[in-house]
C-alpha cells in the first residue's frame, strides 16, 4: 500500500481503506474529491489508483496576547494545532510569541483556498504596519 499525504501528520492509505475513510469524510461533512492516478508496484503492472483528498483551507489569523495587548499575523492549515503551539513554552518553532508574553487568543480569521493566496494577505496585513487597521478588521 502506498501513502498520500493530505497534510503533515495524516497520511491517506490508497486501497480498500479509502473507502471507509470516505465515508467517515462524508459523515464527518468534509468534501472528499476523488483524484485518480496511475502506481505500479515492484513486478507489477501499472494500475489506476483512486485517493481521497480533502480540500483544507488555510487560514490568516491575527492571536491577541492577554497580558500585553499585542497581536501576531500569521497564517495556517490547522488553527487549533498553531494556536497551542504558540501558547505551548516547550514549542521553539514560535519565536515572536515566546519572546513576547501570553497567553495568546485567536481574534479574527480568515480562509483561503490556497497556501499562496494566504500568504498573500498575511504580507498585506502585516505591510500596513498599522495597530488601527488591525483593529479595523477585528471589529468588521
């Protein structure tokens, strides 16, 4: 069985498991769109694989630190995962908000279908170098 990978972390097994993880997708109500492609094994011949992938949005978020009323833009493809990891101490993948105190809240998001367009806004918001503006967007 080959692996796809969905997002970092959650790996989609190709196979007779894609039906069961489709139809708990399907429960769940998150879109499953059906991708087809072309594998071949070790001695075996070349045969049409089907996998599911979800569609996931990613996420522009402003965090708002409790104690000092400072806020960080970033963007994300799990926001609960960023969330913990920018209040967690022993995460050192997060300088701004280990340097500068929290607990920090999640004060306003935004979605995007793609990496790129999220990336996009995030250097907009963050080019105005304005506390109004971001203040502007949390209160719209």
């Amino acid at each position: 069985m080959s692996l796809v990978r969905v997002r970092p972390g959650e790996p989609t097994l190709t196979g007779t498991r894609n039906k069961e993880l489709a139809e708990s997708r399907r429960r769940s109500g998150l879109t499953t769109p059906l991708i087809a492609g072309f594998e071949s094994g070790p001695g075996s011949q070349p045969h049409i694989i089907f996998r599911n992938l979800t569609v996931l949005p990613y996420i522009v978020y402003i965090l708002k630190s409790e104690t000092t009323s400072q806020y960080y833009i970033g963007h994300t493809d799990n926001m609960d995962r960023r969330l913990s990891q920018h209040n967690n101490p022993d995460y050192h993948g997060t300088r701004h908000t280990k340097r500068n105190r929290g607990p920090w809240s999640c004060v306003y998001t935004e979605k995007y279908n793609s990496r790129s367009e999220a990336m996009k806004r995030e250097k907009e918001i963050k080019a105005k170098k304005s506390r109004k503006y971001i203040e502007f967007l949390i209160n719209n």
